[in-house]
C-alpha cells in the first residue's frame, strides 16, 4: 500500500499540482513536498517512501540524483520521473541518461 510519497519539484504549481492528483488516488497519503534535490536528500534521512515522484532540472542539482540514492536506499520504493521538457526529444535524451546513472 503506498503511504508515504515525496514529490520534488522545484516550480510550486507543479508541485501543488502533483500533490492535488496524488490526494486523488491514493486513500490519505502522507506526502511531504520538496523545491531542492538538498530538501528531499534530507527528507530521505528522516523516513522511508513508498513512492517518489522527481523532477529532473532542479535549482540545486539533477534529481538523478534522488533516484540513484532512492533506487539504492530505499529499493521498496517506487520512482517515477515527472519533469517538464519543451520537446521530445530532450526527454528521450534525458531519459536515456536517467537510464544510464540507475541502471
């Protein structure tokens, strides 16, 4: 059952966004809501996550990042990548090196 769930996502409306759809789903999560890959890095110190959803392009870092620590830290919990590109093709390169650094 997923409980507790991160969202890093440094523009507030997305955030607030993601926070709306995720109240949606899932029956009373815990959602803890970070700007900075350093603000989620911490939040990782303090409890574990059932689901994290990440952007990428951060102010203070790549959120490749989160996901290697996550991926290695925390394996139960369940990633998804939820940055904003302009273009496909950006997302297929970046994805393609999101792929690189976890796998």
């Amino acid at each position: 059952m997923i409980k507790r769930i991160l969202i890093l996502e440094d523009v507030r409306q997305s955030r607030e966004w993601l926070a709306g759809i995720v109240m949606r789903i899932f029956d009373a999560p815990e959602i803890t809501k970070e700007a900075t890959l350093r603000g989620a890095e911490h939040a990782c110190q303090r409890q574990q996550f059932d689901l994290a959803l990440v952007d990428l392009s951060l102010p203070d870092g790549n959120g490749t990042t989160l996901l290697r620590r996550l991926t290695n830290e925390q394996p139960e919990c369940k990633c998804v990548v939820t940055t904003v590109m302009a273009a496909d093709s950006a997302i297929d390169r970046r994805w393609l090196r999101v792929r690189r650094a976890i796998f």
